[in-house]
C-alpha cells in the first residue's frame, strides 16, 4: 500500500470519488456490521461497537516503524495524534498542562464577539457562509490563542489546506498531494521555529509561550515536538470546526422543523449541537494498526493489519441509534443516548473538543438568531476524504 492506487473502491470496499457518495457518503459507506475485509487486504468496518473497541484497545495504535511507515509515504514528522504510548501518553500530558478547558472558556466573549463581527460583515447580501464564517472563525480563534499574529493568518491557508488533504491515506493521494503537503510542512515548521524563539525571548500571554515553558517533573517538549504540536493545533483547528459550522448549518437549512426548535430552545443548544456533530460529522473516518497479533469482533487479526474505522457511519447504526438517518435535536438532550465517534474515543479523543464546541455553539446560534435562506444551486464538497465538509454555501442573510 506504498504506491497512490487509483482503484480506490477496492481498496477500500467503497467508491469515495462517485458524486452520489460525496453527496451522501451513509448511502454508500458499508452499513454497519462485521469486519469486512476489501480486495486490497485493508479491514474495514463501521460498527459503532468495533470502531469503538478499536479506538480504546491498546492492541491498536499507530506503529511506530515498519508497519507505520507504509501507511505513510516516506520519512515525516509526527504530532502526537499519530502516536502510541509511551510516546503519545508523555506529550499528550504536556500539551493538556497548556492547553486546559479554562482557557477555553475564558475565550466564550471573544468568540461570540468575532461571530457578530463576521456576520455584520456578511449581512444584507448573497453570502457565501463557509467563507464569511465557517472558515475564518475557527482560523482567527485558533491563531490568536497560539499567538499568532493576526498580519500571517493569510500566510497558512494554502499549507493548512495541503496538511488537511494529506491527512487521507497516502495510497489514495496523487503524488502531487503528497510533494505539496510535505512542502506545506517544512514552510509551517520554519515559520513556527522563528515564532517560537521570539516568545523564549520574550513570553506573552497566548498558548505558544506556554508550549515553550511548559514541564513537567523536569519534563518538557523538545523543538521538533513544539513544532509539530503548533502544527496539529493550527490544522485540527483550522480545518475541522469549519465543517462542523458549515455542515451543521446546512443540515439545519435542510430540516426546517429542526431549525425551528433550534431556535426556540437557545438553552438547547450544546445538546442540539452533539447531534450536529453525530449526523454528518467533519471527521469521516481514522485508521488504526494492529500493534499485536490480535482480533476484533472474533476475527482474527495479525500484527501489521490496517484497519479502517468508519466512525461517521458507526454513527448511524441503528444497534445504538433509534432512527440513525433522522435529525433529532433532542437525542442528546436527556443524556441517555450513546457517545457519538465524531471526536473519536480512547486515548486519542480530541484534545480540542471543548473549543470545537464553544465555537460550533456561538457560531450556530448567533447566525440562526438572523433570517437565513438558502439559495437556489447544487451543493459542493471539498475533495478531503478524512474530511467532510462543503467548498461553499451561499445564503441570504439577512441584517
Ligand atoms: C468539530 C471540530 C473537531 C472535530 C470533529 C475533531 C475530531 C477529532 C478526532 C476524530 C480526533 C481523533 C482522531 C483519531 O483518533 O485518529 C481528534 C484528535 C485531536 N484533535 Fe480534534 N477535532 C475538532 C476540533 C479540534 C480543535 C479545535 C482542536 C485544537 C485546537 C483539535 C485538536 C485535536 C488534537 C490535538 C487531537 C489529537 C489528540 C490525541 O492524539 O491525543 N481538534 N480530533
């Protein structure tokens, strides 16, 4: 699995590249059930109970080494996302000292002023909402708690965006992709370098300065593993809470009654938004390694095996969601219903889920408290596979 393979469905037991499927990949993802093994030898599978034993089952990791290193093309630089323990647990717990839930919170009027700003902005007019809102607050939120100063943010839309694709397995990547993310890389890590000696110089009050100081029992992070976490901060938050934003107000465009009560209930809004997320979730799948000889759901599984979790369609099984396909604001507002996979699970279980939530919350609120009408056109997603999320959604908003 080195080598970019055109024939993607059969690797993969699915078709990623049909225009029906991006428009409705539940229809086309292999529903929930076993483990299935595609043509190409890769194990798929998008039972909730798999993915989610996957996800917490130490025998499945990331590899380090030889199996790894085929999943991946040729050398690069690991965040701690791609980890195992002892590894992932050691830098995982230096980064958490940093980036804390507080700090997230303290950030609730800063965001819901940026969303006013971005909406007055776009009032009054056609709009396209992803680029008047769904991407630029997660950017601008995201880079002013690193610290970044606000004249670069333009500088990392093209590297974020090639960082972003790259996250879809290699063996379904042009090779072009793949020159193009790992220049992205090398251009983000120079940049972060230079950013990260100022604030050694001299700390200021933002995220990066406490990435520079922090330790732990005599602990701390070296210069590659700064870069590469400043990196994973600025991509997960860039290009993930865009989709969440975007593909939430589209399914709330789409399910008028469901906005309706959207709207009645702004207390409602945290559980409305956990099921934005289980619906069409902005991170479609995660791919695990067997670490060991072991088995999932009884089938056995020797060391080296891949293992494709379809967390977005584990979603929608209908073994642990009542009426998956269905849109119901008020699943998760008893608390009774499963955890959805969107945010993963395990020892990986997004680091940044506190502030993906702040921001899809204010972000959704406040644009659903004008009139919205969606305009007349086809809907377009953006090529990312791991990544779910559309290229525009235009809209009359009103002032
Ligand atoms: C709606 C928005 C988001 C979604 C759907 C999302 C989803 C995910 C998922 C599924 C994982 C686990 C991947 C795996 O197990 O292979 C993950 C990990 C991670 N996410 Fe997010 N994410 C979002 C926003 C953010 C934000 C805003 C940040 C930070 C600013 C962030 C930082 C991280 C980090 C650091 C990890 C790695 C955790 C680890 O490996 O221990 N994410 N995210």
């Amino acid at each position: 699995m080195g080598q970019a393979i055109v024939d993607a469905a059969a690797v993969l037991g699915f078709d990623p590249f049909d225009p029906t499927f991006r428009a409705d990949p539940y229809r086309g993802y292999p529903p929930p059930g076993r483990l299935v093994r595609t043509d190409a030898g890769l194990w798929v599978t998008s039972s909730y109970a798999l993915c989610e034993h996957a996800l917490r089952d130490p025998s499945f990791g990331h590899g380090l080494g030889d199996e790894g290193e085929t999943w991946r093309q040729g050398p690069r630089q690991r965040s701690f996302l791609t980890m195992d323990p002892p590894d992932h647990t050691r830098l995982r717990r230096l980064v958490s000292k940093a980036f804390t839930p507080r700090l997230v919170e303290r950030l609730r009027p800063r965001v819901t002023a940026l969303v006013d700003e971005l909406l007055d902005a776009a009032a009054g007019a056609r709009t396209d909402l992803i680029a008047a809102l769904a991407y630029p607050l997660p950017v601008i939120v995201i880079s002013e708690l690193l610290g970044v100063p606000a004249a670069d943010r333009d500088r990392f839309k093209d590297w974020s965006e090639a960082l972003a694709r790259g996250l879809d397995p290699d063996f379904l990547l042009p090779e072009s992709e793949i020159v193009r993310r790992e220049a992205a890389r090398a251009e983000f890590n120079a940049y972060f370098r230079a950013l990260a000696a100022e604030r050694r110089a001299s700390p200021r009050d933002d995220l990066l300065s406490a990435l520079v100081a922090v330790s732990d029992g005599g602990d701390a992070l070296t210069e590659e593993e700064l870069l590469a976490t400043c990196v994973l901060l600025l991509v997960a938050g860039h290009e993930t809470t865009v989709n969440l934003i975007g593909n939430g107000a589209l399914a709330l465009l789409r399910n008028p009654a469901q906005l309706a009560l959207f709207r009645s209930q702004p207390d409602a809004a945290p559980a409305a938004i956990e099921e934005l997320l289980r619906y069409d979730p902005p991170v479609q799948f995660t791919l695990r390694t067997a670490v060991v000889d072991t088995e999932l759901g009884g089938t056995p599984l020797p060391k080296g095996s891949f293992v494709l979790l379809l967390n977005g369609m584990a979603n929608r099984d209908p073994s642990v969601f009542a009426e998956p396909d269905r849109l119901d604001l008020t699943r998760y507002a008893g608390g009774s219903a499963a955890r959805h996979l969107s945010f993963g699970q395990g020892i990986h279980y997004c680091l940044g889920a506190p502030l993906a939530r702040l921001e899809g919350q204010v972000a959704l609120s406040k644009l659903f408290e004008r009139n919205v009408t969606m305009a007349a056109g086809p809907v377009t997603y953006r090529d990312n596979l791991v990544l779910r999320g559309l290229e525009s959604l235009h809209v009359d908003l009103s002032a």
